[in-house]
C-alpha cells in the first residue's frame, strides 16, 4: 500500500549480541584478509608484468631500430578525439591509441571509480584507492570542459576561462551523466584531485554531525548509500523512499529481497509506493502532501545525461529524456532511426547514449558500447561494414547484466545475469573489481589483462552456461527449424509442445516455403541433418540449437543447458552421429504420429 513502511525487526533471542559482535568482527577481518592477499598477489604479477613488457619493447626497439619520431608518427595517422574519462573513453582510449592520434578529452585530470564512490561518505580517505590520474602515455589530455561539438571539431573551455576548438577525423562520445546527491559525481568545479577530496572531505563531515538521514530513491545508488551510512553511524536513523514496490526493482528480484532485508535488520525504514513530489535539503514531499524531515536529505532518484553540449547541432537527435539518439552503429540517428546526415564520423557511448531498451546504464554496459564503437570507427576509415550494437561485443543480442551492490565494506549482492549471490563474496568481488579497473584504467597491465579476460569470459558464459534474463512477451519468438519427415525430429517438437511453459517457441519445417526464407535470411543453406534455432542471439544450429532450446523447457529438462560448457566440435560430434543414422534408426513421419493439436498449439507452427 502507499507509503507502506518497513516494520524493524528484533534480533532472534537465541542470538547474543556478544556471539554477534564476536561473529561479525570474524567476518569482517576475513573479507579484508582475503581481499588483501589477492590485490597483493595482483600486485606482485603487476610489476611482473610491467617489466617483461619494458623488456621486450627495449629489445623489439634494438632490433628494428628507430627512423621515426613517435611526434612524426603520430602526425601520420587520423586524429581521434575521445569525449569523458570514464568507463567508456577509458576503453576506447586503450583500444585505439596504439594506431591513432588519440585526444582524450575531460573538465577533470583524474579519473574516478564511480561505482565505489559512496563510502567516501564515510571514509573520504578511501579516495586515493578509487582514482588515478587520466592516462597520457600513449594519448594526448585536453582537461577543459566540452560546451558544444560540430561535425570535424568540438569546442571546449579551459579553467582559464578561455575557448578553444579542437578538430577531429573520428569523435567518440562518451560525456556521461550528473547526479543530484553532489559530490557523487565530479564537476568542472574540481578539476583536480586535490579539490575532488576537499568535497568528499566537506561531505563526510556534514554526515558525521547528522543524526538523521533520508535517502528519496530506491535504486543500487540508494541502497548502497544507506548501507554505508549505517555501517559507519548505526545509530544515524536512516530513512529510504521509494516509489516502487521493492528496492533496486530494475534487477533480479533476489537482489531487491536481499537488500532490503540487510538493510531492516539495521534499522532502516523502508518507505515503499511513495512518490516525491519534491525534494529541500532537509525534507522531501510525497505526493499527496506527506512530510519527511531530517537532518540531510540525499535525493537519488536518477542519473540525467550530460547532453549539454550536444543542445546546439545534435539537438534534434536527443530523445525525450534528452539522450544521444544512435543507429545500431551506434552513431547519431534521427527520430525514425536513420543516420543522422552529416554525423557518420561520430559514435555514441556510455551515460549519454539511448540504449536498447532492456539494457541498464552500468559501467559494464559503457564499456561494451566503446568496444563497439572503437571498432566501428576503426571500419569505417577502413572502409569496410560497420557492426551493430550489442552483436558485435558479445555476439548476441542482449548484453550481460553484471552488476555488484555493496551494503558496508564487508557485505553486499553480485548477479551475472539471473546468478545473484549475496554476503562476503560479493564484497570480496566487489574490492577486486574496483582495485582492478582502477588499474585498468592507469594502463596498467594487470588490470588490462585482468578486464580483457572478463569480457571475454562474461560474453562467452551469456552466449552459453548463463545467458541473459528472458525477454519481455513483445519481444520477438524463438523459431525452432526441423526436418519435417523425419520422426525423431517430430517427437522432439511434440516433447516442445508440452513442456516449452511460456511458449515462446515457434516451429517450421525446413523444407517449406517459409522455413526457406527464414535460412536464406539468416545465410544458412537447406540442411535437413541439423535442426536450427533462432533467437535473440542469432542462429544456432546441431547440438548448440538443441541444448538452447532446452533452455526454454522446465525443471529438470533445462538443466541440460549446462553441456553448452563442453567444446563445440565434441558436442557436434555426437549429433552428427545420430542425425546420420536418424532415419534407420527411428523412422519417418508418415503422418501417423500426428497428435490433436489445439488452436493455441497450430498457432505456433509457421505455414505462411
């Protein structure tokens, strides 16, 4: 009901608060053991690492010797301008300044761990460990602040006051978002890092003297905030509103009921169905003119794109929530979806683009739009066909849902996809995820090689062992494509019929007329011995069509999808035995093993 609260719970009586403190103090020493030893060892093949690669780039300069300065180098190749130091410039950055004249562009020199900002509430100290200058080895840095940007150059305006323009033959956008609860995200009024921690420094202390705190949201940023603030002030009454049913509504449920019951075993009040109408600093008022007061009031309640300076000329190309509307390519499209004339050496990314809808705005899913749009830049100087987002990051088409929420230093809940996991490991995950990306970030190569296997390996797990949550009913049906005489391939569609529970799945023989086009589509030749599968990551076929069909069957029949771990030619292997023999052996439909059909059961077979 509307303004329902969150009755506190009691500690359980055959619980002491001597056996808790004990217990607690146990677990928090070993999550910071545990996370101590592991950046130790990251550190000791970091500098491993680091002297190998001096090494080699000292011998390789030897013996190829040096005709060129890296200046004449770099006045040979195009110039590409990189709009935001953060997760999305930072990634392009890295993947394209070995072979461009690369200019990273941003109003700070630093970058910041975004995700892991909110303990500076609390502990301003933790700073030094979330941030790091903004790389310029390879790349040059422009720190100035964007005011507008044209089709071959951006304008910009240095701390001085002064404009300047600096052209491009490429420009990656990648401007981010604002946030109203400040300092949670960086401004032009701190431009360095000496001023970044005057504010976090400013923040905390205004915290420490409040004795009540109201949080109006109930997302990650929310959520994660209130933990923080009761982790370091248990005694601060901590207040949480929100206008959805559950907290962090746009993840798995798991991660909603984890959350919000971390959060009332610590004294929370949960406020949930309520909508703010407005927010002071020391009240909000719901809608229908309910009061909450207290000491400092923290409005989290979305992150709105930093599309300032796109207002001029990319105008017409901002959506209704003022985002940088993209083609597939990810660059500028107009209303309907086509390119935008004139902006086709521009691509979109991170905070400031307009997603496909279903996909969250994480620092993961900014990083996946720059290696799609690094690599789109690099075909179209090279003059070759452009790939389309998310298919050319991770080879389908839905990205993966990766996302971490802390609840203190020593708890939290990870998810990959619908795998949610909650306590100490989260934590643990969470300390390594932001040491690494930090690392990441200043080009160190631990860190480097650290996010390139994750990408890898977080594709390749959607792609098979745990792929995405399902898609909403309008998206679009999964078509199965069989052979339509042979028996065995028709008991498999009778066995779809009855256990298939959301019936998404939709059949066609290959040999008709439609089950010909929809080959010829997707470029697959007439090939009676293996099914196909067609779904939202494309087609598949022989074993891996048959194990992603299970996927969409019930309890125990789903749980086959875990084969998908096994290497394809192995897997393949197997079914070309049996598709070979599957006349011999199991026999043609002749028609007799044909079952009554419902309506609803007719409806999904494709005959036109």
């Amino acid at each position: 009901p509307p303004g329902r609260r969150a009755e506190k719970p009691s500690l359980p009586e055959t619980a002491p608060p001597s056996f808790m403190s004990t217990f607690s103090i146990l677990r928090k020493g070993s999550v910071d053991a545990t996370c101590g030893l592991i950046i130790t060892l990251l550190s000791v093949v970091d500098v491993a690492l680091l002297l190998v690669l001096s090494l080699s780039q000292t011998v390789a300069s030897l013996f190829k010797g040096v005709t060129r300065s890296s200046s004449d180098l770099l006045l040979s190749r195009p110039s590409v301008v990189v709009v935001g130091g953060s997760f999305s410039g930072l990634w392009a950055q890295r993947a394209l300044s070995d072979s461009y004249d690369v200019t990273l562009v941003d109003f700070k020199d630093y970058f910041e761990y975004t995700p892991g900002v909110l303990r500076l509430f609390v502990q301003p100290s933790w700073l030094s460990r979330l941030s790091g200058p903004l790389p310029r080895r390879r790349n040059k840095l422009v720190v100035g602040e964007v005011v507008a940007v044209h089709p071959t150059e951006i304008t910009l305006r240095t701390a001085d006051g002064e404009e300047a323009q600096i052209p491009f033959d490429y420009l990656l956008l990648g401007c981010g978002s604002s946030y109203a609860a400040a300092p949670v995200k960086a401004s032009p009024r701190e431009p360095d890092l000496p001023s970044r921690r005057r504010s976090w420094e400013e923040a905390a202390a205004r915290l420490a003297r409040a004795s009540s705190v109201l949080i109006a949201g109930g997302g990650p940023v929310a959520v994660e905030l209130a933990a923080e603030v009761l982790d370091a002030y248990p005694s601060v009454s901590v207040t949480l509103v929100t206008s959805g049913t559950s907290l962090c509504s746009g993840l798995p449920a798991a991660v909603g009921e984890a959350t919000a019951r971390w959060l009332e075993l610590r004294g929370a009040a949960l406020h949930y169905s309520s909508r703010v109408e407005s927010v002071r600093p020391d009240s909000v008022t719901l809608v229908g003119g309910q009061v909450l007061s207290a000491d400092i009031v923290y409005p989290c309640m979305g992150a709105p794109p930093a599309s300032a300076p796109l207002e001029g000329s990319l105008a017409s190309q901002l959506d209704e929530r003022r985002r940088l509307r993209l083609t597939p390519q990810l660059q500028p499209a107009e209303q309907n979806g086509s390119p935008a004339s004139g902006w086709s050496r521009v691509f979109g990314m991170g905070d400031v683009a307009s997603l496909p809808a279903g996909e969250l705005q994480l620092g993961h899913t900014a990083e996946l739009n720059a290696h799609v749009a690094a690599e789109n830049m690099r075909r179209s100087a090279a003059g070759r066909p452009l790939e389309e987002y998310p298919r050319g990051a991770v080879g389908c088409e839905r990205s993966p849902r990766v996302f971490c929420v802390s609840l203190g230093p020593h708890d939290g809940v990870v998810a990959f996809n619908g795998l949610v996991l909650s306590g100490a490991v989260a934590a643990v995950t969470k300390r390594i995820l932001e040491w690494t990306k930090v690392a990441a970030c200043a080009e160190r190569p631990v860190g480097v090689a650290f996010w390139k296997f994750g990408d890898a390996a977080s594709a390749w797990l959607s792609m098979t062992v745990l792929p995405p949550p399902p898609p909403a009913p309008h998206e679009p049906k999964v078509i199965l494509l069989f052979d339509g005489v042979c028996l065995l391939c028709s008991t498999f569609v009778h066995f779809l019929l009855d256990h298939n529970a959301d019936q998404r799945i939709h059949f066609c023989a290959l040999q008709s007329e439609p089950g010909k086009d929809i080959l010829t589509r997707h470029g697959l030749p007439l090939d009676v011995s293996t099914v196909v599968l067609i779904d939202e990551c494309g087609a598949h076929v022989r074993s891996s069509a048959a194990l992603r069909t299970l996927r969409h069957c019930g309890a125990p029949y789903c749980f086959l999808y875990a084969l998908a771990a096994l290497p394809r030619p192995l897997r393949d292997f197997g079914y070309r035995m049996v598709a070979a023999s599957r006349y011999r052996l199991f026999g043609k439909d002749d028609g007799s093993a044909c079952r009554r059909m419902t309506k609803a059961m007719r409806a999904r077979f494709l005959s036109t």
